[in-house]
C-alpha cells in the first residue's frame, strides 16, 4: 500500500508488504531477494514500483487463494455499502477528515477479504485525503463501487449455492433500496 509503503522505505527498510499478508505477494517479494547474484539484473533487483505496485504482476479483483469464512462474507456485504455511502456523502461535502477515515476502513475491509484491487483504490483515496486533496475523489468511488460489484460476483462464484443465494438476495435488497426497479419487474 502506498501511503505505509512510503513510510518504512523512508524509515530505512528495503521493501514492504502489508497485512493481511499473502502468500503470493510474499513469494514474489523472497523472489527478488534470494535470487542468486550472478542472475539478478538491475530490473529483477528492483523494488515495487513508487506506487506500491509490484511491477511484476497486477493487482487482483479478489484472492481465490485464502479461505474467506461465511461470517467475513457476510459482514462485508453488509458494510461495505454502507461504508461506500458514507465515502460518498464525505466526498460531496468536501470533509477530507471523514473520507480518510472511511477510506482506510474500507481499505481494511477489502484486504481482510483479499480484494487486493478495491484495497489499492481505498488507500489512494485515504492518502489524497491525509493531504487534503479530494480532487478526483468522487472517480475514486465510483471505482470502489465498482470493485465493490466485482468482488461480490467473484465470490458468488466461488461460494456454495446457499452462500451464493445469500449473496444474490443481499445485492437485490441493496439495489432495490438505492435504485429504482427495473423496467418490466
């Protein structure tokens, strides 16, 4: 993540990974500093990108590696539209202070999920807020929205059918709540 990135590379460490941590991400990391020195290029050597993207892969929609427990899964679809709600009211008031904080809780709920991708966004909003600059903030979460409608089709993709009924009742509740029915239903 980039904000927290930034940190520990200036506070003298060599690379970073954040939490939760994943297997992926740790491989390819152990990759670039265990690789013997006579095969390690300039480019092989070289850490994430200032972004806090790993130059060597892209971000994820979601991590089908982890296990997520039902109880996860389901405060996530419970939260996390509530929360983007809330991002999305703080951004059109202009109050940097609520989107940071609802930005990096989003952040948290995302990685705890393995929503690598949605992560990225939430911490770069979280980051333009600490520096009280939300110009392009309402892009960043239509995006997070986006993401968001990602996740939840990947994951009913991967859960059981009950599960999956879980997920499909809990989107139409949520989008009959916000938007108007659809035409012919």
């Amino acid at each position: 993540m980039a904000g927290e990135r930034d940190k520990v590379i200036a506070a003298g460490m060599d690379d970073y990974l954040s939490k939760p941590l994943r297997t992926n991400s740790l491989e390819r990391m152990l990759e670039r500093y265990v690789q013997d020195t006579a095969q390690v290029t300039p480019e092989a050597a070289a850490p994430p990108s200032a972004e806090g993207e790993d130059t060597g892969s892209a971000v994820v929609e979601l991590d089908m590696t982890i296990e997520r427990s039902p109880r996860l899964v389901s405060l996530f679809l419970t939260r996390v539209p509530e929360n983007l709600d809330e991002l999305g009211a703080a951004v059109a008031a202009g109050d940097a202070r609520v989107v940071r904080e609802r930005a990096h809780k989003l952040k948290g709920s995302a990685l705890a999920l393995g929503a690598d991708a949605m992560a990225h966004e939430a911490e770069a909003l979280q980051v333009r807020a600490e520096n009280k600059d939300l110009d392009g903030a309402e892009e960043s979460v239509a995006r997070l929205r986006t993401h968001f409608e990602r996740v939840v089709a990947l994951l009913d993709s991967e859960l059981p059918a009950a599960e999956s009924a879980m997920i499909e009742a809990h989107v139409y509740a949520r989008r009959n709540s916000t938007m108007p029915p659809p035409a012919g239903g």
